[in-house]
C-alpha cells in the first residue's frame, strides 16, 4: 500500500463502507444508481476516491459469500449493518487489495487485524461451505448444482464472478461497425469486435463513452452481446409490425428500429412509463422515427386488444431473477427474490403477447435468468397448451442473421 493510499484510508474505509451498507440494505434500487446517487452527494470526493470506492463495492459484492466465510470467526458479537458492511471492506482489502494489517490499523480499523489477515492468507478457499466458495446465496447454488453439476456450476461462477465487458451495440442506422471502431480508436477509445454480434464492439476499459462525439452523433448505444443477439432473433424487417413488449428504457427498441430501416411500426410497451419517458430522447439520438412507445397497466391491459394478431414479430424480454446478469449486476444475488412470483408473471406475460402475433409471425420469448424454470419450462408449458406455435431453432435464426454459436446451442429452439 503506497502513501498516498494510507493517507487518504481512513476515509476510504469509511466511504466504501458507507455505500456497500447502503447497497445490502436497499432493496429496491440497483447498485449502479446507488453508487451514482453517492457520488452526487458527495461531490467533494476526488476521482481516484470514487474510483476506489466503486471498486471496492463491486469486488464485496461479487465476493460476498467468502468475505463472510473468511471474517465469521472473529465476530464474537451480532454485526449491524454498518459493522457487517465495515468488516467486509476490510477483508476485501486484505483479500483482494494488497492491503495489510498496518495499513488498515492506519486507516482507522477498530477489530483484530492481525487475526483478520493471517485467517485471509492461510485459510485454503477449498475449506469454506461450497455456496462460499462459489460466491452465490445458498439457494442459487443449490439450483446451479442440481441443474448443471456442481463442477460446472464452479465454472459457472467463477464467469460470473468476473467483471463483464463493455458491451457497444453499432446503430446501422448511422454507420457500421467497422467505421465505428475506427472513430472510437482515432478517440482513445479502442474496441474490438463482439464473438458472435456482428453489429457489436466490446471493451475490458470502462470509460466515459456518453462523452464521445460518436455517442451525441447517435452511433452507437450500450449494450450487451446477449441482449443484441436477442433483438436479431426477431428477424424483424422494413415495413412490417413489429412489438418490444416488455420494451423497459427501450434498448432493444432501437436495435429493432435499425433492423426495420426506420420504416413500418414498432411499438415498445412496459408497466413503467418513467423508463418509456427514457426512451424518447434515445431515439432522437438514434434518428429512429418508426417506433411508438405506450405505457400499459400489466399484460391485460385492454389498449393492446386494438394490436391482437397483427404483429410479424412479438419481442417478449420477460421480468426475472436476473442471474444472467450477475456480472455486471453482483449486488441482485444478495437480495431477496419471489421466483414463484416470478414464473407466474412470465407465463402470463407470454400468454398475453402471444394474442399479439399474426399467423407465420414470430414470438421471441427470452429473460436474462440462467434457470431452467424461468426460460425452457416456460415456454415448455406455453407450447403445450399452443400447438399453433412451433419452435425454430436459435441457431438457425441466427445463422440468417451472420451469427454462428458454438455446437450443441439452440436446437431446441433456445439460445
């Protein structure tokens, strides 16, 4: 630990202490707007402050599970949230961070660092409960074994537990994806092109990419290769009826723009019309003038009845358990979530968008859940009380669309 970083420790425990707690005991927003809310007010902190402390946030959240496997001995008392949060930085530092027991006790630590770092050095990761060692609440872990085998669900982990890319999705409304990598890298801003999106670019460095000239030009929007390959499952061409119906802030509303040329009608709906209201000025951006956005009650809305059987392509991104997203999203597996709730919700969402397609359209239902509940017994059930509906493989969808996955994806219709 240099000098600069023991000076500045004291109130760099502290902060990032502060914000964690404010992460695991808030349960309704996520950690990204936590963090941004933290920093607006506190607009005395540096950059390398905040850089420390979102960093720090990340690593507890992601290594949550064996952080308190590793630090439980010492605790001879009941934690409050802000202790709890306190002990878990400090271990993260030691873990993760390079720091040792002087550098703490300089920062301000009020426990035994000493015990705290010789448990941290020489307490074997293969010794913690398995749900420790992987990272994950119980109960995920206990579904990833059962579903994958616990030495995959290891591997799993360890993926999900890494930092994710910087996702760039090329609006071919505008340019392509080469001219666009171009502009990046004359910029400071290199990327390389996505494994599998052939309209995607992707970077390990995050970096103030709302700033680019390219970005206020509209050439480019955030987003995941997952997400992408999603919207492309449509196929969705010019002129036809196309609907985003769980359309959130509309990132797969514009992606579906582009791919319709600007021209037919796309419809993006949500419960939410606050994250609708986000999605008008992105289009402006965007220069896509073929979408219509509406805020709906729930899926039962009466106002879609006026749309039954006449979209070619019905987009249904379902609300989940989100565990697709633990790396860029570690703070959700902490939190408490109604799965049963959940599935419920997406049967009857698919049900309702079903009414939606036009004979030979296209239903895409997808979520960014990991679980076999929430993706293929879903549409299991959905299809066998459908028969006019038939799946189409993922693969060959996406083989149309200049994408090839790795053997063995999307034969039963699945990505």
């Amino acid at each position: 630990m240099n000098a600069p970083e023991i000076r500045h420790g004291r109130s760099r425990l502290n902060q990032a202490s502060e914000l964690l707690q404010s992460i695991l005991t808030e349960t309704r927003s996520p950690a990204d707007h936590i963090i941004d809310q933290y920093f607006r007010n506190r607009r005395q902190m540096g950059s390398k402050d905040r850089a420390f402390a979102a960093e720090t946030v990340y690593g507890c959240l992601r290594r949550k599970g064996e952080l308190q496997a590793l630090m439980a001995p010492y605790l001879s008392v009941e934690l409050d949230d802000q202790q709890r949060a306190y002990w878990l930085v400090a271990t993260y530092l030691l873990k993760y961070s390079g720091w040792s027991a002087r550098a703490l006790v300089e920062a301000g630590f009020d426990g035994d660092a000493e015990a705290l770092v010789t448990r941290v050095r020489y307490v074997k990761t293969a010794d913690l409960p398995f749900s420790a060692r992987i990272n994950m609440p119980e109960w995920l872990a206990e579904k990833l074994v059962n579903q994958y085998g616990e030495a995959e669900a290891v591997v799993l982990s360890e993926a999900l537990n890494r930092p994710a890319q910087v996702g760039i999705r090329v609006n071919t409304l505008r340019t392509d994806r080469d001219a666009l990598a171009a502009r990046l890298a004359e910029s400071g801003n290199a990327c390389e092109p996505m494994k599998y999106s052939p309209i995607g670019l992707q970077r390990d460095k995050r970096g103030p990419l709302f700033n680019t000239p390219e970005f206020q030009e509209g050439l480019f929007e955030l987003q995941d290769e997952g997400s992408q390959l999603l919207g492309l499952m449509t196929e969705a061409q010019p002129k036809q009826k196309v609907m985003d119906f769980c359309a959130g802030a509309g990132g797969k509303t514009l992606e579906l723009a582009a791919m319709m040329q600007n021209t037919g009608a796309l419809y993006a709906c949500d419960i939410s019309a606050g994250r609708l209201e986000r999605l008008k000025p992105r289009l402006a951006r965007a220069g896509a003038y073929n979408a219509q956005s509406f805020a709906i009650r729930d899926e039962h809305d009466p106002a879609l009845k006026k749309l039954a059987g006449a979209m070619d392509a019905v987009l249904v991104d379902a609300p989940c358990s989100g565990t697709g997203t633990l790396r860029r999203n570690p703070d959700i597996k902490w939190r408490s979530i109604d799965l049963e709730m959940l599935k419920q919700t997406q049967a009857s969402i698919l049900e309702a968008a079903s009414r939606l397609v036009k004979p030979g359209g296209r239903l895409v239902y997808a979520t960014c859940s990991l679980l076999e509940e929430e993706n293929r017994a879903i549409a299991g059930a959905f299809l066998a009380a459908h028969p006019e509906f038939e799946v189409i493989p993922a693969a060959d969808i996406l083989k149309r669309q200049g994408v090839t996955l790795a053997d063995g994806y999307g034969d039963d219709g699945s990505l």
